[in-house]
C-alpha cells in the first residue's frame, strides 16, 4: 500500500510577484480552485491521504486552507453557497495534513530529505503543485502511477517530451522502452544544455519513490544551480536498481510560468468549469 504523499511547496515563487509578495504561489487560483488543492486532490485520487507538506516562511494559508474554517462554515450553513464548499469538505474528510518546514532554499532533493520524518520507510508520492496535470477521462497522472507501482515496486518519474530547446529547465531522461510509454531509466540528468541532453523526455513533477533514496539524498552533493538535486539521487538509484519513466495520460500545465498559469487557466475555464466540473 502507498498512501503517502510530499508536496515540497517551499518556494518563493518570484515569476508571480507582485502576486506572490505576501501568499504563497500554490494558493494562487486557477479559475476558483487554488493549486495546490488540484494536487492534492489528484494524490487523494490515487488512495494517498497522508499528505505532509514541505512548507517555509510564509506559507501559513496552505496550512490554513486545509484545516476547518469555523466562521466560514457558520455563514455559509444552509445558504445557496454552501455546495462551493464541497470539494475543499471532501478533501478534509479524506486527507490527512502533516507540515515540515525546509529552512533553506536547498533544492528539491533537500526539500524531498526534508520530508523524510512524515515518510518514514515507506514509498511515498512526490506532487509539485506548479505542474498541473489534467486528466478529463480514467485515472489521474499520480493514479496511473500508483498502478506501475504496484506492478513493479520502484520509483518512477512522469515524462513528458519537451522540445529540444527547453531541455534546460527539466531533469531529462534516456532510457530503453520496456512497453508503449514506459522506459527503465539509464541515465539522467539535471537542467542540461541542449547540446549534452541524452533525449527530449523531460522530467514533470510527479514521482513515486522508494524510501532508500533518502540515503542517497543524504549522500549527494550539491548538483545544478548548486542545489541538491531529486534528480542526481535518482540516477545513483538507477545505476544501483531499477528506476522506470512513464509518459503519463493527461496534460500538464507548467503553472510556474505565467504563460502556462494562462493557459491552465483558460483550458481549466472551458473544459471544467463551464461543463461544471470546477
Ligand atoms: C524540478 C526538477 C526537474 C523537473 C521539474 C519539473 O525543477 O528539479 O528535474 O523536471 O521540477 O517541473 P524546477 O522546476 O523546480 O526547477
């Protein structure tokens, strides 16, 4: 059973500013529904209730966003608003809601380490909030995932292709393809130039990952932009083990950028929100 899942949301989030000045880029809405909550809702999809979140210096409304607000509950009670709290009740009635607090901008693999106390020696999910994934038919992309999982009891990265001159804003993979959109790592690698990238397949922000990557996290060295790279610790697994890569179903926004919060959000308005699904 995997039922855990870390959102590293510690980042300052300064694409957004002035926005992100004083509230956390993962609480900015798309539509009417913050971002981090379109992940944990995916992670709740995929039977990971065991939510621990990664936070930093202000970020106190995430922690507020998932607890119970009485005052709110009191006005709305039997008032024709009521249903817009639907989905936020059900995430509460399901989840549980755990924080650990990264006191330096380390990097993601650091942010991951960081988490290692909610964890535990279980495999656990990994969602990064900025990457908004959407599936409008089956399974979520971390549902998807959790069946690999199941199947083969490794850690697995979600890949997309990306083209060849955005390969340096990703992790990207070579592998060898096992079956139709899954690959058995053979290298990775952070954040290459285009020229040194082994392939276009571009790591997205949903991994599975066994609890032995903690010790490598605790073992690798600062990597690109001088941080402690998830990616660098996954290749150690790789060399060691079996790491695998899935071109998940869905689409995915990159809501880090302003260009794909857009486009997230026009896609999120027509084809969610005026089908009412939002
Ligand atoms: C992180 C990872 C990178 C991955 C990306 C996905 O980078 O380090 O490997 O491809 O997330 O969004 P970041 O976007 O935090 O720079």
């Amino acid at each position: 059973m995997i039922t855990k899942c870390i959102f590293p949301v510690a980042g300052y989030g300064t694409r957004f500013l002035p926005a992100t000045k004083s509230q956390p880029k993962e609480m900015l809405p798309v539509v009417n529904k913050p971002l981090v909550q379109y992940g944990v809702e995916e992670a709740m999809e995929a039977g990971l209730v065991d939510v621990g979140f990664v936070t930093g210096r202000g970020k106190r409304t995430i922690g507020d966003h998932f607890d119970i607000s009485y005052e709110l509950e009191h006005q709305i009670k039997g008032t024709s608003k009521e249903h817009h709290l639907d989905g936020i009740r059900n995430v509460l009635d399901n989840c549980n809601f755990l924080f650990a607090r990264q006191r330096e901008m380390k990097g993601l693999g650091h942010a991951i380490l960081t988490g290692r106390g909610m964890v535990g020696e279980h495999p656990f999910g990994v969602i990064l909030a900025d990457d908004l994934c959407i599936t409008e038919e089956g399974d979520g992309v971390m549902a998807q995932m959790v069946k690999l999982y199941k199947q083969f009891r490794c850690s697995i990265v979600a890949i997309e292709e990306v083209p060849e001159d955005q390969v340096n804003r990703y992790g990207i993979v070579s592998g060898e393809l096992i079956r139709d959109g899954l690959y058995r790592v053979v290298d990775m690698v952070e954040k290459p130039q285009p020229k040194d990238a082994p392939s276009n397949l571009a790591i997205i922000g949903r991994y599975i990952l066994t609890p032995d990557i903690f010790d490598i996290l605790e073992n690798t060295p600062p990597g690109a932009n001088g941080e402690i790279q998830i990616t660098d610790a996954l290749r150690k697994q790789c060399q060691d083990g079996v790491v695998l890569a899935y071109k998940f179903r869905g689409r995915r926004f990159d809501c880090g950028s302003i260009d794909g919060f857009v486009e997230a959000t026009n896609y999120c308005y027509e084809n969610l929100y005026k089908k009412g699904r939002l």
